[in-house]
C-alpha cells in the first residue's frame, strides 16, 4: 500500500480497480482490460509483455521481436512523464490533470513513460518497497487498459539486477526479495520478461526520448531496433549522463556533440526537443522536476515527476512543446520574531 496520502483521485486501494467499467457479468470473456485479473496475477504481467510487443509503431528487430524502437505517426498528441521513482500518486495526479484522463481514455494521446517508475530514490527511503509494488500494480493495469496508447520505455532502475546500487543498498535484489513476498516468484519472474522486452527510445514529430541520453559516438535505427545486439549502447541509453561541467568527459558522459549526432544519424532536424528522464533534480535544489535546455543545449531537456518535483509532464503535437505541472507547489511558511 502507499505509505504517501493520497491527496483526491483514485485511492491506493482503489487503483487497481477501474472504475468497474467490465462487469463480470456483462463480459464473461474479456478481450481486452484489467478489472477480471487479481492485482499480483502473473496474468497481468503477461497481458503487459503481450501489449507491449505490439505498441503501435514498435519495429520488429531482425529476429523478429518487438524491437528497442517506437516510430509515433505524426499528428498524435503526446504526454511525457519523467521518471517517478515509486510516487504513484504524482502519476495519478498527472492523469487527472488538465484533461489527460479523458485523453487516456478515448485514445486521443499518447502517455509516454521514461522509465524508472520503481525504486525510492530518496535519502532514507531507498529501502521502502511498497511504493514501488503500489506503481507497478498499477502501470501493468494502466497498460492492458490502454494497449495502444501507454508506452514505457526502460530505465536503469527497470531490473533486477544486483548491480543497481546506490548509496550502498542493492536496489534491484531488495526489490526482487519484496515483490517475491507479496507476489510471489512467477509473477517477479514475469517482471524481469518485462522489463527485458521494453523499448528504448521514441521518435515523435519533431521529439525523440530516451531515457537517460545519447551514446557516446551516436547511434543509427538500425541499432535502436536491434539494441540488444549492441549491449554497450544499451547500457549507455539508459546510463549516461550529462558531462555537466565541461570537464573531461568520463566514459559516461554525454555532452551537445553526442545529442546532435544521434539527431543527424536519425535524420531529425537540429531543432527536434532531445526529452530524457534520469536525474533526480532535487538533489541540485530544483524543485520543479524540469531543466530546459540542459547545460545550454538548445532544445535538450530533462523531465523528473517523482518526489519532490511538481509532477511536470510535457505535451508535443504538431512539432510544438508545452510544459505542464500537476503538482501546486508546497507552499514556503517563513516566521518572523
Ligand atoms: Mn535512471
């Protein structure tokens, strides 16, 4: 359960339930839709990994498999949601907000995910888990309610792996261990399927997102439909980071020179919004969620949604961006005497 309050909007207890919009009764037999699967349900994974492999404008990979690329058709509203590290009620507020549930609903947009819904990055929250269960329960259900028009694309926390650290905690195992406590192991195996099948990378009109920034030397379609033949680029797709203080860039490091290649190798004019997710800006005091033009590269920018930023989400039609907040901001008390 969340331990935040939930302040309107679907309560925790609630969110795995829509809105009982398919009684058992009136569809024995669902086609489509969450409500008939218990939350926790193996099932509901599956139904997930299903979705995703046939998102619209996903390319198949030479093998034949959903690939590690979505071409969105032109003329499609998009809404963009950065990372939200387990708040789930600041991705509940940004799809009540300003007209987006009905979006959502009819299939007038897009919601994209950047990746790294799971995983408390807060100092003394890292180890918090229900959270991020909470979120999970819930995006599979938002997926499988909406097959063609929820994407998410995979982050670094998206993973079991025992190699996600930070500060100290193994986040990927801890996590592992909590889902398998209240889940079970078929349902936190079908949790890694997923993760390992999404894609990881977008090119709408006049936008591409990645996750956490380009590759160092660039990259072509061809290898952002095949991205797990090239483990390296992968790894640096949902790694990298910006060399923000134009030292010597370290392995890691991305700077202007690598988003406007990947840009020129994809064909995209030089003005095309370069959209990641990634850094937790609150750690720089940024209270927002949002860093526009990052470090002076003109149309690059980051985009947070999780704790202590104002839910920011973008929304792209027609080769125009807008940047909305879902969040008011907490107001600032100051006493005098
Ligand atoms: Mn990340």
């Amino acid at each position: 359960m969340l331990k935040r309050k939930n302040s309107g909007g679907l309560a925790a207890a609630d969110a795995g339930a829509p809105g009982g919009r398919i009684s058992v009764e009136d569809a024995p037999l669902p086609a489509s839709g969450s409500a008939a699967i218990p939350t926790g349900s193996p099932e509901l994974v599956e139904r997930a990994i299903a979705v995703s492999a046939e998102w619209p404008g996903r390319l198949r990979d030479d093998e034949g498999a959903p690939g590690g690329l979505i071409e969105l058709p032109r003329g499609i509203r998009t809404v963009v949601i950065g990372d939200l590290h387990a708040n789930l009620e600041n991705l509940i507020a940004i799809l009540e907000h300003d007209g987006n549930k009905s979006d959502l609903d009819s299939g007038k947009a897009v919601f994209i995910l950047v990746g790294d819904a799971v995983h408390d990055d807060r100092t003394g929250h890292m180890r918090e888990q229900a959270g991020s269960i909470a979120i999970l329960d819930y995006i599979f259900r938002l997926i499988v309610d909406h097959p063609k028009n929820v994407f998410y694309i995979r982050g670094n926390h998206d993973t079991f792996d025992h190699r996600l650290r930070k500060s100290g905690i193994a986040q990927g195992l801890e996590f592992r261990d909590a889902l398998t406590a209240a889940h079970g192991e078929a349902f936190v195996e079908a949790v890694g399927r997923f993760w390992d099948s999404l894609p990881v990378f977008i090119i709408g009109e006049g936008f591409v997102i990645t996750h956490a920034g380009p590759p160092r030397g660039g990259l072509v379609r061809e290898e952002i439909v095949n991205i797990k033949r090239y483990p390296e680029k992968y790894h640096q797709l949902m790694w990298n980071r910006v060399n923000e203080y134009h030292g010597n860039p370290s392995p890691k490091e991305y700077g202007e020179k690598d988003v406007r290649l990947v840009l020129d190798l994809l064909n995209q004019s030089a003005d095309t919004f370069f959209i990641v997710g990634h850094n937790p800006l609150w750690n720089d005091g940024n209270k927002i969620g949002v860093w526009m033009d990052v470090i002076g590269i003109r149309n690059h920018h980051i985009l947070y949604s999780g704790s202590g930023s104002r839910a920011p989400y973008f929304i792209l039609e027609g080769g125009k961006l807008v940047l909305k907040m879902a969040v008011e901001f907490e107001p600032e008390v100051y006493n005098f005497g």
